[in-house]
C-alpha cells in the first residue's frame, strides 16, 4: 500500500497559453491613439481660453498701461555694457598658471 498524500506528480504537458501579438498591438495602437486625441482636445481647450483672458490686465480699472522708467532702463544697460567689457577682458588676459613640464 502506497501513501499518495504530498506527492507533487511531474506533469509535462503543454499549457493552453496562446500569445496573440496582433491583439496586443491593436490595443496598444488604440490606446496611443487616445492618448494622443486626449492631448489635442486638451491642448485645443487650453488655447482657447488662454485666448479669452485680457492681454494686458489694466490695474485699479483704469486703461492706460504703466511704462518703465527711463533712469531704470539706463542703469540696467550700463550693468550690462561693464559685464561685456569685464568679459572681453577676460577673454583677451592670458592664462594665470605656468606650465609645470618647464
């Protein structure tokens, strides 16, 4: 008399698994597709009402725009013109280091 109580049999049978390439790609085209529509549509609706919105919103009610100083536009190009000329010169200034293989 045999005990058959854990006994793992070996089964070498071959599984009814089908790989179905062509449906897997059809739902990945599709869902690429409505990944793709859904972004249009979304971006087609951000557009439009960024579109809506006033360009310049006029501040306290009034119409006219505030305009930018002239003393300030001066001092931010001479902040910029000593920047250029600090770079020339550090570009036309030869290395600081000497060759160490002398």
């Amino acid at each position: 008399m045999q005990i058959k109580l854990f006994k793992k049999e070996k089964s070498f049978k071959k599984k009814n698994f089908i790989f179905h390439p062509d449906l897997y790609w059809k739902i990945t085209v599709s869902g690429i597709l409505v990944a793709i529509l859904f972004s249009f549509f979304f971006g087609y609706r951000l557009f439009m009402e960024i579109n809506r919105e006033a360009i310049l919103p006029a501040p306290n009610g009034s119409r006219q725009v505030e305009t930018v100083k002239k003393d300030r536009i001066e001092e931010i190009l001479r902040y910029f013109s000593e920047r250029e000329k600090k770079s020339a010169e550090i570009l036309n200034s030869p290395a600081p280091f000497v060759d160490p293989s002398l």
